[in-house]
C-alpha cells in the first residue's frame, strides 16, 4: 500500500504538536541557571554593581540569579506539560509565548538597574533563560506513551 501526499500531510500537520519530556525541561533549566551564575560572574568582574531600584530587594546575589532562573522554569514547565498532556497544541503556544516573555522582560533590567553594566548582564540572563525555555519545550519527535 502505498500513502499519498494527501494522507501524509496529516502527519506533518500533528508533528508540531507533540509533547515535550519535561526531564530535557529540568536539564535546560539546570544549564540555564549555571550560565547564568558565569553570566553573574562575568558581570560582577566587569564592574557590574548587581543593584537595582526596586522595592522587593536592592541587590541581586548569586543565588539569586540561579533560583530566578530554576525556579520560573520548572514551575512554568511542570504546568505546561500537565497542560499539554490534554491539549498537545499547547506546548508550542507556550513555547513561543515563554520566549516572547523572555525577550520582552529584556528591557526592565534597563529601567531598574543603577548602571549599564548591570543592566546588560541582567538581559543577558533574561535570553539565557528564554533560549532554555524553548529549547526545553522543544518537540520530542515522538508521541509520549
């Protein structure tokens, strides 16, 4: 038997909307948050003062760094596979709404940081985060069991 063009294209149509593994999550979660302490690092020996105007907390540590990246993703992530696990189309909604997120959240770092080193490497751990969460919720290829 052979498939037509016609029946094949289903298939190609569905590919998109497949479930993520949410352990390539964790891991892309992990590896974020590490870049993000080098981000830190880096930013930190380049004079970035790591202080901001706002009134939750004046000063970004280390550990804050980290657990802002960890915690955002595998809560979001979790939330988005038990979403996803009933309507499969979800994860690539979430995927690229989590990125526009990132990119978008880019620009407060500017507005609250008292210098522009720190202002930069703040944006840059807003797009570490962001590449995470897409890659993370990228397409397994497969149809989960």
């Amino acid at each position: 038997m052979t498939t037509t063009p016609a029946a094949a294209a289903p298939a190609r149509a569905a590919a998109g909307s497949r479930p993520f593994r949410y352990g390539r999550l964790a891991i892309t979660a992990v590896i974020a948050a590490v870049a993000n302490t080098l981000v830190f690092a880096v930013g930190s020996a380049a004079g970035a003062s790591m202080s901001i105007d706002s009134p939750a907390y004046s000063q970004i540590t280390l550990v804050m760094s980290a657990v802002a990246t960890l915690l955002p993703l595998l809560v979001a992530g979790g939330a988005t596979w038990l979403v996803a696990r009933r309507f499969p189309g979800f994860r690539r909604i979430a995927q690229w709404l989590g990125l526009a997120v990132a990119l978008l959240s880019m620009i407060s770092p500017f507005v609250v940081a008292q210098d522009s080193a720190t202002a930069v490497s703040l944006a840059a751990m807003h797009l570490v985060a962001g590449a995470a969460w897409f890659f993370g919720l990228a397409s397994t290829g497969r149809r989960a069991r």
